[in-house]
C-alpha cells in the first residue's frame, strides 16, 4: 500500500482504505458497513467545515459518536473504522488489532535486563519464552522505578516486597524470582533476594480424561454442513485421533501434510523436536472436505483460516472456543475439569494405557522425547488397577456393632 503521510483528501483516502480491506478478502456485508461508517465520518466534516482528515478529526468524530445516544458496541465499530483510516493516513500497512504500547525499560536498567534475556537466549530458551519474560521483568523494573528506586544499589527486600504486590498473575514470580537470582549470581545485587518471593506449590494434578463415548459424541455434535464445522471437525479430530497440540494444529501447513504417503511430518511448537503421524484416513477426508468446500480462497501456507476476514491463520483461542461449545452441544459435563485440546491429548494417551498399547508407542505418538513422560497417564490406568484391588475384610468389633445399630 503507497504511503500517505499528514493531513489528506478524505475520498482518496477512503478509496485506499475500502481498496485494502477489499483486498483483504473483506465480505460485502462488512464493506457495506464501512462504507456507512465513512459516510458518517464525511457528513461530520461537512458540518464542521474540514476538507482534509487528520487523526485529530477522528477523535473529534468518535468524541461526537460517544456523546450521542447510541450503543457501546456501534462506538467501538466507529473507533475501529477511524483507526484503519489513521493507519492509511500514516502510511501504516494493514493491521488487524493496534498492538499495545510496551512499557519502556527504565534506563538504569536496561543494562542488566539486556545481560539477562541474552543468558536465557543461551541456555535455549525459545523466542516466545524469552519475550514473555521481558514483558514480565520490564513490569517488574517499572514497579521498582514507581516506588523511587533509581539504581540497581537501591533495590531492597522491603521494595521488591512492595513492587510484587502488583502482580495479580502469581506465575509471574518464578519468573521475577530467576531474574533476581541471575543479577546476584553477576555481582549486579549484593545479595539473592529471589527467595523473597514464595514457590508455589502446585502439588500433582491429574490429566483431565474423557471416555472414548465423549469424545465420539463430541465430534458427532459438529455441525458439518456449515463452512466452521468443516474447519472445526477436521482439527478436532486432528487433536483426538493424534494427541497434536492445539498449536501444531492451528501452525499446520501445507507442506507438512504428505497426502501421497499418508502421514504428518512437523516439528513441534512447543519442543522444536521433530514428529511424523500416520494421515489416518478419517483425518484426511476430513481435512480434504474443509479445503474443498469451506476453506477461504487464500494463498496462506496454513489450511486452517479464521472464518472472517483477513483470514488469517486459526488461532488457538478460536479452537478453545469452538472445543467449549462442541462440549456444551454434546451436553459433556465440564465443571471443574478442563475441556481444552490439549484435554483430548491426555483422554488419547489414557485410553491407549488403559487398552495395553506399550508406553513407547504411545510416547513416540503424543511427540515425547523423555521415556518416563507417558507415567503421568498411568496414575489413572482404572483398567489396570482393578486387577490390584482386594476383598473389603469383614466388619468386626464396634464397627460391626455399629452398622448392625448395636451402638
């Protein structure tokens, strides 16, 4: 897209945005309603006297729509349409959402968080991880500036006390704790104070398990005469016929699925480790009928799109959703018990344990490298444990009395 920069004829620059979202696979439908609200934006500037748009008249537009009597949902429509429209102005390509503002690292600290997130790098951590702590330190960091801390010689017990507390996200901790205990470990602080923050103990949790009947009612309860029940049918088997992880599913492209030889080759998001599954059959009609039929015309590499447009790639969210309503259409009960992707992993893995397939075929499947991984699924092999049970003894004594209401 040509760039545009400061203030601009209103019809040119509304003919390079509708020129944009149409070539963004955009329907009529949402065309049409850009196309009033840009209608709206030209009438506001008519009465104001404004030939040209500039980012100052859309707030002045969206302060206009916020003061009239209308809903919360047509002022975020209207918020939407003047942000593409300042995009455009900027010379910005096409966003989908305005990314968030991220907080500026303090200056005195850039230093040591810099040391920090190279040494994480080094120890192979992957990309993703590593941004997640820098989102988490530079927090941290801003909280310590807030309370009056100017340098890393200022840091004290009393004030990083002070700074968790904004912390809401427990998890954050261990990772605010790492990063405390690396600035000791290179003489940055005097002392570790990681110890501070307390570990949580998240004790032994049991992989959520489904029976074989569920998860075949929840694939009976897609509706797969729509375009959405296509896409969604084809990757819910994906996770309860292979055990793949949500993210393996919505990164899945064309290239890794070999449909000549029948089987899966990837690397995995999660372990970067290598994984090849057998196309079973079921899965490739599944996943041939959703490019067909319902796929989006895209030149994407990934098959699974979103169902609106830009048609994007699918995103993990939109696969928890549609899992939770497919439990909910199947009438699953859910309470207290996870009903994500990653729960038809475990009911995969269990059922194999339970049906006597050896730990090594089932942790080559689920993508395991480490041999004693598939133990966490065996704690709730049910099948075989019967076969441990023993006879109840007979009441004796005044337990016996008890029950035969002597007592």
């Amino acid at each position: 897209m040509a760039g545009w920069t400061g203030a601009s004829n209103f019809e040119q620059l509304t003919g390079m945005l509708l020129e944009e979202l149409n070539a963004q696979n955009y329907g009529s439908v949402t065309m049409d309603n850009y196309q009033r609200a840009i209608t709206r934006i030209g009438k506001f500037m008519e009465s104001e006297n404004l030939n040209d748009y500039s980012e100052e008249v859309g707030d002045a537009f969206i302060d206009r729509v916020s003061k009239s009597d209308v809903s919360e949902s047509h002022i975020r429509y209207n918020i939407t349409v003047v942000r593409r429209l300042n995009d455009v102005n900027e010379g910005i390509g096409y966003r989908l959402v305005k990314p968030k503002s991220a907080l500026p690292v303090p200056a005195q600290f850039a230093k040591p968080l810099e040391s920090y997130l190279c040494f994480c790098a080094s120890i192979g951590n992957k990309s993703n991880t590593i941004s997640q702590k820098h989102k988490v330190c530079v927090k941290f960091l801003c909280a310590l500036t807030d309370l009056g801390c100017i340098d890393t010689h200022e840091i004290t017990s009393d004030i990083i006390c002070r700074a968790i507390v904004r912390f809401t996200n427990i998890d954050n901790h261990a990772i605010i704790r790492a990063f405390l205990r690396y600035l000791h470990e290179i003489d940055v602080l005097k002392y570790d104070y990681s110890s501070i923050l307390p570990k949580r103990s998240r004790g032994k949790v049991l992989p959520t398990i489904y029976t074989i009947d569920e998860v075949r009612r929840l694939e009976a309860s897609i509706d797969r005469s729509s375009k959405v029940g296509m896409r969604n049918y084809a990757a819910l088997l994906l996770a309860s016929r292979l055990g793949l992880r949500s993210g393996d599913i919505a990164g899945l492209t064309y290239d890794q699925v070999d449909f000549h030889n029948d089987s899966i080759n990837l690397t995995q998001e999660k372990t970067g480790h290598p994984l090849t599954l057998p196309l079973l059959p079921e899965i490739r009609e599944a996943i041939e009928e959703y490019v067909q039929y319902a796929r989006p015309v895209s030149g994407s590499e990934f098959i699974f799109l979103s169902a609106i447009a830009p048609f994007g790639r699918m995103t993990t969210s939109s696969m928890r959703r549609a899992l939770t309503e497919c439990f909910s259409a199947a009438d699953i009960d859910i309470l207290e018990k996870r009903h994500g992707p990653h729960s038809l992993r475990s009911s995969l893995a269990s059922s194999m344990v339970n049906d006597g397939v050896p730990h090594e075929v089932v942790r080559r499947l689920l993508g395991h490298r480490d041999p004693d991984a598939i133990k966490h699924y065996t704690i709730i092999n049910i099948e075989n444990l019967r076969c441990c049970a023993i006879e109840v003894p007979p009441p004796t004594g005044n337990f016996e009395a008890l029950l035969e209401g002597r007592m």
